[in-house]
C-alpha cells in the first residue's frame, strides 16, 4: 500500500491475484438525486490490492462495491477497523469520512477449502484513498510527530502562545483567532478583541483550560511547543483536535515557521511578504555585522531573572550570534539554565542583556559583578523582554536593538587579500561598497602607469602592480613598481621598483606574493617592501611576464606559467614544492582556483592540441579531471561550493564553440553552456546569480541564473570591453570598462540598472587612454580599482569630490558646515566632571564617552559647550544643549544631537554620557531636528577619537650592571637569583618603585630555564582561558622577545611593557598593562647599607668559600669567630659579622687599612658572587 499527496480523478493501479473481480469505487449520489463523479472500475481476471485518489468534501459518503464468480464472505475495514460483513458473490459499501487525510479501505474476500470445513482467505483487496478538494490538501507534521490533513481554510483557530498570536496577527489570520491565553498582549488588537469579548481567553500560558478550548470548537490549535502542557496537547489530539507544534530553534526557523503558517492558513502572500521583509532586515544586520572571528564578537550575556540564561540551541543564542555577539553561555549546554555570579565573574561579559528593569538591578546591585566589563562601562541593557523571549515576527526587532548595543564593540577586520576576493573568485564581498560615486582619492603621479592588475587591501595599506609606465606620451613621473598607499589617503607608503607588472598579489601572514614582467613569482615584505624572494618560473616573459593572479590556499602559494600551462606549487619561503604541466600556452592573465581538497586551473594539452580546464587532487597531486574546450580558457575559474559547480569563460572565436560553462565539481561534466562574447575578465557569483561582461564586440553586462544558466537581465549600455573582473557587495555589482575614456561602474545586481558610473575622459591631443581593466577591490565599504595612466582612484560613501577636471581628480573637498574637526585621546578608567547649567549639578562620567570626547574636543578647539541633566532623573543621560553658543531651541526642538561612525553604525540610543566610545571611533555631534543627518546638518563638529588602553603603571627604574636579585617562585618556593639588568629585573625594580606585588612560577624552568611571571598587582594568569601576563621590550620598534623575562636583558633606553592578554593581543588591545623604561647604570660606588641588602638573610654559612690564607688568590675569606673578612689583594678589605642564625650584625669596610664609607659597587658584586653561593 502507498500514500499519494497529489490529486486527481480515476488513478487506478492493479496488481494480479488469483481471481476475477470487478470492483467499482464512486461517489453517492447527492441529496437532489444528481450524481456528482462517475464511477471508477477495475475487471481483470486477478487483482489483490489497488490504490484510488478521490477528491470529496469531509461527509461526502463514497460508495464501493466488489463482484466475484464465487461467492464469499467479505469483510470491509476502513483504516484496520472493521465497519461491515455481507456475504455473496458480490457486496459494496457505503462509507462517510469524516475528515479530511489519507484512508485505507479494504476489503476481505473469505471462502471455504476443498472439504468445505476450513475456513481460508481468497484474496485481500485494498484501496488507498486520499479525501480531499483537488490540489487543496496539506499534510501536516503536528504534536509529537502526529500527521493529520486539511483541506479547506480554517476558520476558528486557538493560540496557546503569545508568539503563535502575534505570527497569527501579522499573516492576517487574526479575524479568525477566537481564542488565546492571557499572556497574549500582542498587538493591541488582541486585548481589544477580549475587552469587546471577540476573542475569549482560555487560561494562561501553561495552565490553559482544555474545556474552554474544546467550548470554542477549532478548526486549529496552535502552539509553541510548550512541555509544560504536553498532557492537555495529548488530550486535544487524542480528541480528534488538529494541533500545529511550532518549535524554532533559531532565527531562520521562525521565519520558516511564519511561511509554513501562512501556507497551512491559507493567508495568500501575507506570510511570505512578511518573511521576505524579516530576511532582508535581518540580512542587512549581517551585512553590518560583517566577517567576525570568535574573539572578535563581544561576550554578551543575558539573563531572564536570577542568573537563568539561554544555551547554545536556543533562538535567544541565535539573536546575540546574528547582531555579532558571542552568547557566553552557548559553551555550557543546551535549553536554559542558571549560571553563578562567580562563574559569570569569570566569563567578565562585555555587555549583559535583561529583559527587565528588576534583571538589571539584580546585576548592577551584586558586589561579585562590581568589575565586570559590562558593569563597569555601562553596558547593561534592558531590551523589551516580549521582542527577545517570543519566536516571532517581533525576533528580527530583537536582533536589530542587540546589534545597536553590540555595535560600539564591533570592529571587523576588513580585508581584500587576493583577485576577487577569495580562493574561489567569487567576487562576493562581505560589507557594502559605495552608492554614490564619490572620489575619496586618487594615488600620487608615480603610479599613472598602465595598471592591468587589481589592487589587494589589507591592515589600512592597498597593494597593487603597474607596467609600461609612459604609454599615454607624456611623463610626468611615473614608475613601473609594486606600490604601497595608505588606505585613507592614497599616500604611497613605499614602492618596489624591481617589482612590476599586471599580477593581481595575494597577500599573507605579512608577506605579498606577486608575479611580475619578468616571469618571476616573488614575495614582498608588506610592511616595508623588501623581497623576501624571488623564483623564475616563466622561461619566455614575452610581453607578459607572470600575469596570474597568485593564490594562497592551506599555506601554499599557486600560480601559473603562462607559455607552457604549468601550475606551480610554493611554500611561503619560496621553495617550490611540486608542479603540474599541461605543455601547451594557455591565457595570460588566468589564474588558479581552490576549494576542500580540489584546485582549478586553465591548461592547454600540446599533445592532444586541446585546452581545458583542469581538476588536481591536491593529496594526491593528480589529474581528477579534464574538461576539454575548442578555445583557450579567459579568465579564472569561479567555484560554486554550496552546489558543487565551477563556472569559466573561453575566448570567442565565430567558427568554434565558446561562451561560459557551468560544470560539475566531482565529476568535470557539463551542467550547462551559453554562448558568450567573453573577454578577459572572471565572472562573479552571489546569491545563485553569476554576472560577467562581454568584450569589446559585445560591450554588455550580464546576469545569469548560476543553476541553468538562464538570462535574468543584461544592460547593453556599457560602452565598451569588460575585461575588468566584477565584485558584488550589498546588492551592488563593481567593474570597469576598457576604452578611452574609461568609465566605472556600479549596477543594481537584482536588476541591472545603473546606481551610479565615474567617466574618465582623456584631455585633447593626449596620447594614451583611460581604460579600466583592472580588477576592483572592496574594503571598509570603499571601492579601490586602477585605471591605465590615472593610477588607483578610491571611492567612499561619505566624501564628496570636486569631478569637473579632466581626470575627476581630487580638487578640494565639498566643504561641510564643520565649526571643528580634530582628534583627541581618551583614556581609560579615567573620569571628568561636567556641570549641568540648569541644575549646578556637578556629574562624573567616564573619558572613554561620547560626551567625554566631547570635552576633551572642546579644550582642544577652545570653544564651549552645555549640557542639562533636565532627563537625569528619568532616563540616567545628560543632554548638550549648546555648542559654540549655539544654543537648543525650544520652539522649534532643533537642538544637539551625536552620531558615532556615522553611516557605518547606527545612530545611538543612550544618553552621550553613556555611550562609550572605542578607539578610532568618530563622534559627530551636528544641529538640527530629528531629520537632520550629519549630511544636512546646518553646523557640525567631528571628532576622531584615540582611546588609550589603561596603563596600571607607568614610570621609569635605574638598574645596576653586574648586579643580582633573588626572586622566589611561588609554585615551589625555590629562590633564584637573576640579574637585575634583565625584563624580570625591571618588573622587579617596578614592583618597588609602584608598590605593588608580583609572582612568578619555575614551572618551565627545567625544560626552558625561564621564569613565568604568573601575576602582578593581584592579576593572575587565568589557567581556563590561557589569558595571562606577557611583555615586550621596544613595543612596535623590536619584535616581541622569544626568551624568558629573566634571560631577556635590557638596555639603557628600553621600555618594557608588562600586558595582560591571550597569544592574539598586543600592549595596544590589552585589557591592564605596565610600562617600565629602563635606564641602565655602571658600576657606582656602595656603602654599608646598600651592601646589606644584597646580603642573603640569612646567610648559609655552610656554604661560604674560605681559605686559611692568601696564595695566589685576589681575594681570601677567613671565618674566625663569626666574622667573615673578605680582602682584595690590593686596597679593600670587608668584615662581615654574623650572628648564630646567619643574619648579618655589622659590615665594615677598609681602604689601606683605613675605615671607608663606600667601596666601588662591582667590587661588592664580585665579593659577593665568589664568596657566598
């Protein structure tokens, strides 16, 4: 027996049995006598078992009936149950179902043996029916995994849940809710319905009453999955009543769930609008939110009430992890469960969220909690405990004001590291790129060479190639190089001269890897320019030298030789670790693509004379697959990995196959191919769509469907050849045009249109052009791309440039109404006073605010400004309500508002002295109304922040050559003695001069002979997170030391920085630090104080070196009647008494004979190193 979902008339299968029979199934015929179906029949000479899909109305009675040439006993059953028993050589049934779903009726042919006493079946006979309007019914998973069907809209309908209500509501199902609990508050429109007793309440959220439930008589129940009430679920289901359990888990689920309900309702497209605008919002967070590494999200924590928080399978966790946080309880377990405040110490959030005003106090009032992060910068939220604790349509309300209170602390690392973005040339970039074509920069004359190659952006420096430099005719400076420009400015950082060509560099772990015009791959130094090393791999450069793309993949450098199709294989020190040779010449400018273990790349067979792409395992090193073309492969390959295709272009030839081709990843088969003009440039993948451009013969941009290959829009307005490689971010698709007068491009990726371009239109009688081959680059919501002899041009969103010279070079900016623009630094833990003019209220508040900044802007610039504290009260925030006697106006409401990295956050929410503000952060505080953005502001200041970290002490130590301390390691107790002219030394010295401890451990000083220091002014290295103290000397000048802090020995000159943190932080992100800079001093003299104190106490006499008398020897120790008397030779003599115990009484020093206060400092020293042990 099967289930059939779809519907229709008369299906019929028949299977063979051992008798004839005729078995009829119809329809009853209505109360008017008119017969509504006809009569569906099966006669063969066997038949034992068929299926039948009839589509009725719940009540209809269907009729069947079964004939035999022998009579027997039938039996029929609907669904195993047993309904009528009729005897003869035929019998039907008449049977009403009385609701909608898959039935099974069947019916039992019984007969007697040869002796006629043996009662035996025949044969059995079955029919599975579905019941049902055509094309209307919905199976539907309910209540513990229990199925039932509906067929028509239903309309009364029950929610056991206040997000099941609001979901409800916001379909457009609310006119036929007749019931909900009382938690249900959600829209207004559900308490105005059971105030006017339109809706009727049936209990509480788990203590629904199951008669009120069953009084209202529902089509549908909906829930949300509650334990607490499984047994009254039970009861309804066990009743016949249809329940929808809806069970979200995270976001997508719950967005899921709203297209399901709208579906099961039968809301037309209510449901899947709604949907699609939660996806969008929720996906414009993301977009904010940006690529985040784990310790780059904040730790957030939040709390319904006594420490009670949700795990890591919760929807909660899953709306801190979509705004960018990390839920610091995900680690522990699953559900919801408490969690100490001791534990909660430890984990120190760095903002806590509460769903109440009663959550809050219960964190803020608790001494353990004193000195969390969150606390302590007040980072304590309330949210509306409905938005965030119900998995509804409001969830995505949640994620937006989660994202607003972690936004402060989120800092992604934007980066472009390589050609189009990624080691499987997407071209799909994270973040957003610019929607007006404002020029930000353009790069100085030296780089106005021929600029084939993209630019790579990393760590605020843009790296890019340039070539055949004076190609336009005129000269006027410019260098073949690999160039260095400061991402902000354009300003060249440093250039590479021995190092050019059209090679877009891939950049790692510090190092460029690039090839150039003289058929080298070489690596570069990022940060200072310096070829690290350089490999010949192409033995015949001719015009292009090594233009692929380099590829960095699993800490390998790829690249290809154009003149024999060679793949090579680098370790990041330059060796070459394996190749793969197709033989034959293959397209300049491809270049390799990875993803898991496979790499991709353009070959030419020279034996065979075909090209192809080619497929290498790269554990094995062998040939996967080759997938032949009849012209050379253009571009690089792009990879699909979701869906298992890579997509490639091949040169256009009229006489020979060519165009784009989708093939499998595993296999190398074809999945589709479009003819296509193609030109140089690597198509770009984003959301299931693949664009590229045509070239010069059919200058128009493409969209395609990535699946099928089918057309979904073009733009034939381009103009010229695209050979530049597209990027898309933010719904945006970037490239630019090579033709004389270049022009760059941003298109509508959902649609085409043209959002905004940026002609380049070369000046009379000048000898070369503009064009725009290279390929762009994305980074920090900016777009860098190169044009040939204009260098690199640098797009933004918040700059306007003066565009009406030749090259839309950068002419003075667009002035703003800027009153003032400077920078300040902050610092932590450090607080100042303002005074609220209308009270005399004096407030402290913390530097690191936006008010704080203000503060400091205002002694910078010398201009005033005001707050009141009329909202203190009420709301715990002090409002400026003048700057630079620009006063607030009370008539109009015009007045001071703040916005913090403006157009790349969110505008605040907080009071400006509660919003705490991050190093580089830029604080904008502009006039005007609630319209008025810093764009339109009529008077604005700026203010670019520097936060300095906090510095516990600071301050400076003298140390002594040839001088020792002795520390003692707490773990064992054992004493050692180092010099003090080492780090150790210094933090030793620092520790005296600060008046704070420190501890150290030996417990790698067998293996490593170093001392680690395990704590300092109370902060102990944390044994669960690693987190610990580190140091460096020279911070930013030296690298960090590789050696133990009492083996590191210090200079005169060095600072040592003490810092607190994990292997990824540095003095700059540390969370406490010291800085100690050191003088070193020579040998000076001593006197007897400071001579005792470098005594051990007490001294072991047992192991003084002595000798009775002088032989030989500079010096001699005489332990007679408890003194020891150490003598040089020459001039000094030192007399040292002892009591019992060791401890020293008196020191007498002698020159000649006579008393001397001091003697020289290493004189002591030497004393002291050979005489005592």
């Amino acid at each position: 027996m099967r289930k059939k979902r779809e519907q229709g008339f008369g299906y019929l299968h028949v299977l063979l049995a051992s008798v004839f029979l005729l078995l009829l199934v119809g329809l009853a015929v209505a109360t008017n006598g008119e017969e509504i179906s006809q009569w569906n029949s099966v006669t063969e000479d066997a038949s034992d078992s068929f299926s039948v899909d009839i589509c009725v109305d719940k009540g209809r009675e269907v009729e069947f009936a079964v004939s035999s040439n022998l009579s027997y006993t039938w039996v029929w059953s609907v669904n195993g149950e047993e309904i009528k028993e009729s005897e003869g050589a035929g019998s039907n049934l008449s049977y009403a179902f009385e609701d909608y779903g898959v039935y099974n009726v069947s019916v039992v042919g019984k007969g007697k043996g040869e002796n006629e006493t043996t009662e035996c079946v025949s044969w059995y006979v079955t029919a599975s029916l579905v019941i049902g309007k055509e094309n209307d019914l919905t199976e539907i998973e309910g209540f513990e995994n229990y199925t039932f069907y509906l067929a028509e809209r239903p309309k009364r309908i029950v929610s056991l849940a206040p997000s099941c209500t609001e979901t409800l509501f916001a379909i457009g199902a609310g006119e036929r809710v007749v019931g909900v609990t009382n938690f249900c508050n959600y829209p207004s429109e559900v308490v105005d319905k059971v105030n006017r007793g339109e809706i009727e309440v049936i209990g509480g959220y788990s203590t629904p009453d199951i008669d009120k439930i069953t009084n209202l008589n529902p089509d549908i129940i909906v829930e949300a999955h509650n334990p607490g009430i499984g047994d009254v679920i039970s009861s309804l289901v066990e009743s016949g009543y249809k329940v929808i359990d809806l069970h979200s888990t995270d976001i997508e689920d719950i967005i899921g769930e709203i297209r399901f309900m709208g579906k099961v309702l039968k809301c037309g497209d209510n449901a899947t609008n709604l949907a699609n605008e939660l996806e969008n919002r929720l996906e414009r967070v993301r977009e904010r939110v940006g690529p985040l590494k784990e310790e780059q999200r904040p730790r957030t924590f939040y709390t319904c009430s006594n420490f009670w928080t949700p795990g890591n399978d919760t929807f909660i966790s899953a709306v801190i992890q979509s705004a960018g946080g990390r839920n610091i309880a995900a680690n522990y377990g699953s559900g919801y469960f408490q969690i100490s405040p001791a534990h909660l110490a430890e984990e120190n959030p760095q903002v806590i969220i509460c769903p109440s005003e009663d959550a809050r106090e219960q964190i803020l009032n608790d001494e353990q909690l004193r000195e969390l992060n969150a606390v302590k910068y007040g980072r304590v939220h309330v949210i509306n405990g409905d938005i965030i604790c119900r998995p509804g349509p409001r969830i995505v309300d949640a994620v937006e004001t989660v994202y607003g209170y972690l936004s402060v602390l989120i800092k992604p690392t934007m980066t472009y590291p390589t050609l189009q973005y990624n080691a499987q040339r997407t071209g799909n970039v994270p973040g957003k790129g610019p929607v007006k074509s404002n020029l930000f920069w353009q790069s100085p004359d030296e780089t106005h060479g021929c600029i084939q190659a993209g630019p790579v952006v990393h760590d605020g420096k843009v790296y890019i190639e340039t070539w055949y430099s004076g190609m336009g005719g005129e000269d006027p400076g410019e260098t073949d190089a690999l160039y260095c420009l400061n991402e902000d400015t354009g300003e060249i950082v440093w250039m590479n001269e021995e190092v050019y060509g059209a090679s877009t560099a891939a950049i790692a772990e510090g190092k460029l890897f690039v090839g150039t015009m003289k058929g080298n791959i070489t690596s570069i130094n990022a940060t200072n320019g310096e070829i690290l090393w350089s490999k010949k791999i192409e033995e015949n450069p001719s015009w292009y030298g090594v233009a692929s793309s380099p590829l960095v993949f699993n800490e390998m450098v790829y690249v290809l030789s154009f003149s024999d199709g060679t793949l090579h294989a680098f370790s990041f020190d330059g060796i070459e670790q394996w190749n793969f040779s197709t033989g034959g010449k293959i397209f300049c400018y491809s270049s390799p693509s990875a993803y898991g273990d496979k790499i991709f790349f353009a070959g030419n067979n020279r034996e065979h004379g075909q090209h192809a792409l080619y497929c290498l395992n790269l554990n094995t090193r062998e040939e996967v697959w080759n997938f032949t073309t009849e012209t050379e492969i253009r571009g690089s390959p792009t990879i699909w990995d979701e869906e298992g295709m890579v997509f490639f272009t091949t040169r256009y030839l009229p006489t020979k196959e060519s165009g784009i081709y989708a093939v499998n990843i595993t296999t190398g088969e074809e999945i589709w191919h479009k003819k296509h003009k193609s030109s140089w440039a690597s198509p770009a993948l984003c959301n299931g769509k693949l664009y590229i451009g045509g070239s010069a013969g059919d200058s128009t941009f493409y969209c395609y469907d990535a699946r099928n290959g089918s057309l979904i829009w073009e733009n034939k307005e381009m103009g010229g050849a695209i050979d530049s490689s597209p990027v898309v971010a933010a719904g945006k698709v970037y490239f630019g045009t090579s033709e004389v007068d270049g022009t760059v491009y941003a298109l509508d990726a959902n649609n085409g249109s043209i959002i905004w371009n940026y002609t380049l239109h070369i000046p009379l009688g000048y000898g070369g052009g503009y064009n725009v081959a290279s390929h762009p680059a994305i980074s920090n919501s900016t777009l860098f791309i190169g044009v040939d002899n204009v260098g690199v041009l640098a797009f933004r969103e918040n700059y306007e440039r003066n565009q009406t010279t030749a090259l839309g070079a950068l002419d003075a900016a667009v002035q703003k109404p800027v009153f003032w623009e400077g920078e300040v630094t902050l610092l932590e833990n450090t607080t100042v006073n303002v005074i609220a003019h209308n009270s005399g209220e004096s407030y402290e508040i913390n530097q690191t605010t936006a008010l704080g900044a203000l503060d400091a802007a205002a002694e910078a610039g010398e201009f005033n400004y005001t707050v009141s504290d009329e909202w203190y009260a009420s709301w715990g925030s002090l409002m400026v309500d003048s700057i630079a006697g620009k006063e607030s106006d009370p008539v109009t409401w015009d007045g001071w508002l703040y916005w913090v990295n403006y157009l790349d956050d969110p505008m605040p929410m907080v009071g400006t002295n509660q919003y705490e503000v991050e190093d580089g952060d830029v604080v904008t505080y502009y006039y005007g109304g609630m319209s008025t953005t810093p764009d339109n502001s009529s008077m604005l200041i700026r203010i670019h922040v520097h936060v300095q970290k906090p510095v516990f002490w600071e301050g400076e130590v003298t140390l002594l050559e040839n001088t020792t301390v002795n520390v003692t390691a707490h773990n064992s107790g054992e004493s050692y003695e180092i010099n003090q002219t080492t780090a150790l030394g210094a933090l030793d010295a620092a520790a005296e001069a600060g008046g704070f401890n420190y501890t150290v451990s030996d417990e790698w000083y067998a293996s490593w002979g170093s001392l680690m220091v395990e704590s300092i002014a109370g902060k102990e290295n944390d044994p669960v997170t690693w987190d610990g103290w580190l140091y460096w000397v020279n911070y930013l000048d030296d690298p960090m030391p590789m050696v133990g802090t009492n083996q590191y020995e210090v200079e005169d000159g060095d600072v040592v920085t003490y810092y607190y943190g994990g292997m990824s932080t540095t003095p700059d992100n540390s969370s406490i630090s010291i800085r100690i800079h050191v003088h070193v001093q020579s040998s000076a003299p001593i006197n007897e104080i400071e001579y005792r104190k470098m005594i051990p106490q007490p001294v072991n006499i047992s192991k003084i070196h002595y000798k009775s008398k002088v032989v030989n020897e500079e010096w001699a120790a005489i332990w007679t009647n408890k003194i020891l008397y150490v003598q040089e030779k020459t001039r000094y003599s030192i007399a040292i008494s002892l009591d019992r115990a060791g401890y020293v009484t008196s020191v007498d020093f002698e020159r000649w004979g006579f008393p001397t206060t001091e003697i020289p400092y290493d004189l002591a020293v030497r004393s002291l190193d050979k005489l005592i042990s």
